[in-house]
C-alpha cells in the first residue's frame, strides 16, 4: 500500500491533520503521523519506507532523502522551500512541490499588522504615527506581496513594487506603482516590505547599498526569511540612524545585540508567525495533499520547483 507520512516538528492544527487524513485514506492510501518529534533522526527513521511526505518547516535533508528508499515525492506546506535539498531530491528523481498562496493571506495581514503594531509605539500608551499617506515598497510582488498591497491600499498608504519577475503593466494594473529598481524602491519608499525568497541570489541581499537609501522614519518589514537580511549592514545602519527600524516575525541571528542597543527600534515576534493562522494551515494542509494524490495517480507536477 501507499504510504504517506506527515511530519511536522510544528504541528497542523486538528482539522489539517483531519483533512489531510480523508484526502490520503479516500485515495486508498495508508496516513502516517508524526508531530513534534525531537530529534532529526525520527524523521529519517520514519520516512523509510513512504512514498510521499508532507512538511511545515522540517528540514529534508540529503540524510532524509537517502533514507526514503521509495519517496517519490516531497509537499512543503508553504511557500518556502529552502529547508528541503532540491539538489539531494534531484538525484534521486524525488519530486518536490510547494503549496503558493495558501499562506498569502495569513502572511500578508501579519505584515500590515505588525506596522500597525510598531508605528503605534507597540501600544505602550505613547502617541504614534499613521499608515495613512506613508509611501509603502513591496519587494517581489507576488502572492503575498499583491495581498499586502491589497490590505495596505485601504489604510490609504500609497503603494510601490519591485519585482523583476512580473511584468510593469501587472503591476500598474492592480493600481500600484511600478518600480524599476531595487534602488528606486528603497530610495522612494519609508516603509518596505520584504517577500523575497532564501536563495543564492538573495541571501544578505538586503545590505546596506539598500538601506542607507530609505528616507527620514524608514521601517523594514521583514515576514520573508532571516538570511535575506545583511545583519551587519542592518547592524550599521540601526547605529547610524536614530529614524531607522525593524521588525520580523523571525529574530536575526544578532537579535541580542539588537535588544541590548536599539530599545524601541525594533519588534521580533517571538516565533515565525507568517502562516500561523488555522485559515492558513487547513488550507496548506489540504493542497499538500491534493497535489501528492494527483501527482501519484495523474503525475500532475504542478508547483514542481525542483528539476531532473
């Protein structure tokens, strides 16, 4: 019988995992659990002898695809897919797949929120600042970057976009103004809002070139990945300027030093929150399913991101 193991370090919520399981069970295959496992090595025990896998956040590593002798493919429940070895699945000939936009939302409404948050003085009772009129940058304008501008339009903010990927008059369509350049978007923009991936091209791309070229009350927003993030550039910046923030849902690495230095400069969730909504992870939950089903009964390899 088929197998497919669902393993989350972070588990879904109840009615995910519920979902998932009719999905699997009704396409005649067996369902597998494993949650909030402890170590790496139950991971690599337990996919064994799967044929498909579904992950959050875990790490998929050569070790794990070695180990699944028959996996024949991996579902990341999300957007991101750099905790899964693209370059280990290939040789393999293990497809993998990730689930876009079904994390938009959640993702996109933390973004706004959490500008809210920050431009309120974190609600301490002090006066603040409005969105309103405030120029906001959307850098890569994707799923969640086209929702941010979305939700952000109705604070009256007036809206830009970087992305080298999506044509000017997509852009210009959806009533947002079309940017040329990285440099044009930093250099325009107070607050920016990061939707780019972690990849070869990206990581510590956010350097201080961009920075430096943010106007008078800059706000970085980053709900994207921590390693986009130049920390010393960041560091820099947040000792030269006094006007400067930022705020993530997930801590940098010099997080500490941040804290100890740059009171009131800064906002780090406490974890990553960008899909932590039930929306978000009943939606992720049942198109990871969908798609191994029918990528195991059709060979439908839509939202492939990996190449053998």
């Amino acid at each position: 019988m088929t197998k497919v193991l669902v393993a989350t370090v972070k588990p879904f919520a109840p009615a995910a995992v519920n979902s998932i399981k009719i999905i699997i069970e009704k396409a005649g295959y067996e369902f597998i659990l494993l949650e909030k496992y402890d170590d790496q090595s139950e991971l690599i025990r337990a996919v064994e002898d799967v044929d498909a896998l579904i992950i959050r956040s875990d790490k998929v590593t050569p070790e794990v695809i070695s180990a699944g002798k028959n996996l024949k493919i991996v579902v990341r429940a999300g957007a991101g897919y750099d905790n899964v070895n693209l370059e280990a699945a290939s040789a393999k000939q293990v497809v993998v797949m990730n689930t876009p936009g079904q994390n938009s939302n959640a993702v996109a409404e933390l973004a706004l929120g959490m500008m809210v948050y920050y431009a309120r003085n974190c609600f301490n009772g002090k006066p603040g600042t409005e969105l309103k009129g405030k120029k906001l940058g959307i850098h890569a304008y994707g799923n969640v970057g086209k929702m941010v501008g979305n939700i952000a339009k109705g604070f009256g903010m007036e809206i830009y976009a970087f992305d080298p990927f999506i044509p000017r008059e997509q852009i210009e369509k959806d009533g947002v103004i079309w940017t040329g350049s990285e440099e044009e978007l930093y250099t325009t923009c107070q607050y920016v809002s990061l939707h780019i991936p972690a990849n070869e091209h990206t990581i510590k791309s956010i350097d201080y070139h961009l920075l430096s070229k943010m106007p008078s009350g800059a706000i970085l927003v980053n709900t994207a990945r921590k390693e986009v993030i130049d920390e010393e550039s960041l560091m820099k910046i947040l000792n030269e300027r006094d006007d400067f923030g930022y705020i993530s849902d997930i801590a940098p690495d010099c997080a500490d030093e941040i804290k100890e230095k740059y009171e009131g400069k800064y906002y780090f969730s406490p974890k990553k929150m960008g899909a932590q909504t039930a929306e978000a992870n009943i939606n992720a939950g049942i198109a990871s399913a969908n798609q191994i089903v029918n990528y195991l009964e059709k060979g439908i390899k839509t939202f492939m991101v990996n190449k053998f």
